[in-house]
C-alpha cells in the first residue's frame, strides 16, 4: 500500500495565524508521531499517538501546538498564534506497533514558513 | 534530556571507499539504535537498527558497530556508491519514555566518482 503522506507539502503563513497539518498513516499503523525538523538538525519529537489518544505529548514546546487523531488514523497538527521560529518542516511517522523497536515510516514532511 | 553527539558533520568519500559515521549517547533505558537515511526533500527512511544482544549487525553494505560500555556506536558503509549520498541520522531512544527517538545532529555523505 501508499506509504505516509502529508498535506499540504508546503504552507507559507503569517505571523499569528493558525495552521493545520494533516497526515496520513500506514493503513493498520496503530502508532503515530509527529516530529519538526529544523534546517540542519535531526528531527525532533513532538508528540507520539497509540490510537486515538496522546501517550506522550511532551514534546510539544508549548500550547500553541495541539494535535489530534480523533479515529485512529488521519492526524491533524495544529499551531496556533504562529511565530516565525516554527518554520521548520513537520514530519509524520506510523509505524505498526508499539515503540522503540517497530520501525517508524516517515512522511516526506510539511515544509511550513512563518513570514 | 537525552543527548546524542554525532560526527562527522560532512563527509566526502571516493566511490568504493568506506563511510564511517559515529554517535554517542548518555543514557538509555531501551537497547535498540536506528540508522535513518535521508534524501533531499524526503522524510528519513530505516536504513538500519541494532538490538544489542549482538555488538555488530550487518545488512548488505551496511554495518552497525556498537560498544556497550563506551555508549557508543558506528555506521559502516563499505563499497560506498554515487545514490548513498544522502544526509544520515543516528537516533537513541529516550531514558523515560520509549516513544521518544532523539535524533543526531545529522552527517551529510558525499559520494563522489
């Protein structure tokens, strides 16, 4: 099947506007995780989902970032009140069971610009 | 807060020459270590992991070295090609939480004919 994928590939917004990032897992991928890659730097975590609920969400730098995955699969990052230090591209990975040892696949990221 | 150091930062290597990529970590609580490689506008990919019962696992071209004691590890890639030039990652679970990869800084391989 389809591996991960990420809509948009690319968004460009304004400072203090709200933005949302969707992904879409592996079909049957119960384990999700969204990672924010900075120019330069390995990707870093944000928040990690078995099924619809957080497990840990203690990655997220503040409360202007909240994520959703209401059914189990499809998830949605969303940034409130956007400042230009969240430029970064947003990656998405599932993988089939729990962490560490399952692999994570890898979307190909959202490219998000804060002008 | 988990702090993994990886190095080289670049790396230029001859076509059939081998790539050494190191990484050293403080604390896990989770003996598994990844290798992710990236391509330019991709997501990063599994290259290779180790489950450390073993102190070396080898996929192909592909080898992980690890030493337990000096918390350390190491990418080999013999016989080094043109298309594995790409940007690779070492990661190291977190001493809290297993759903925590921290990620090296990156090593970007060039690999040149």
């Amino acid at each position: 099947g389809a591996g991960v994928s990420q809509t948009p590939s690319n968004k460009v917004t304004e400072k203090g506007k709200y933005v949302e990032l969707r992904c879409d897992p592996i079909s049957g991928h119960t384990a999700l995780y969204w990672y924010r890659q900075s120019l330069g730097q390995g990707p870093e975590f944000l928040i990690y989902f078995q099924g619809t609920g957080a497990a840990d969400d203690s990655g997220l730098p503040n409360d202007r970032f909240f994520a959703v995955r209401p059914e189990g699969s499809v998830s949605t990052l969303k940034i409130q009140r956007t400042e230009r230090g969240d430029s970064a591209v947003y990656l998405c990975a599932s993988s089939r069971g729990s962490p560490p040892y399952n692999e994570q696949f890898f979307g190909p990221g959202t490219r998000l610009t804060v002008l | 807060q988990q702090q993994v150091k990886q190095s080289p930062q670049s790396l230029i290597v001859q076509k059939g020459g081998i790539s050494i990529i190191n990484c050293a970590y403080e604390n896990t609580a989770f003996d598994y270590f990844p290798w992710y490689q990236q391509f330019p506008g991709k997501g990063p990919a599994l290259l290779i992991a180790i489950r450390p019962d073993v102190s070396e696992k080898k996929e192909g071209r592909f080898t992980i070295s690890f030493n337990k004691s000096a918390k350390q590890f190491s990418l080999h890639i013999m016989d080094s090609q043109p298309g594995d030039s790409a940007t690779y990652f070492c990661a190291v679970p977190n001493t809290g939480t297993a759903s925590k990869l921290t990620f090296g800084t990156g090593t970007r391989l060039q690999v040149t004919l």
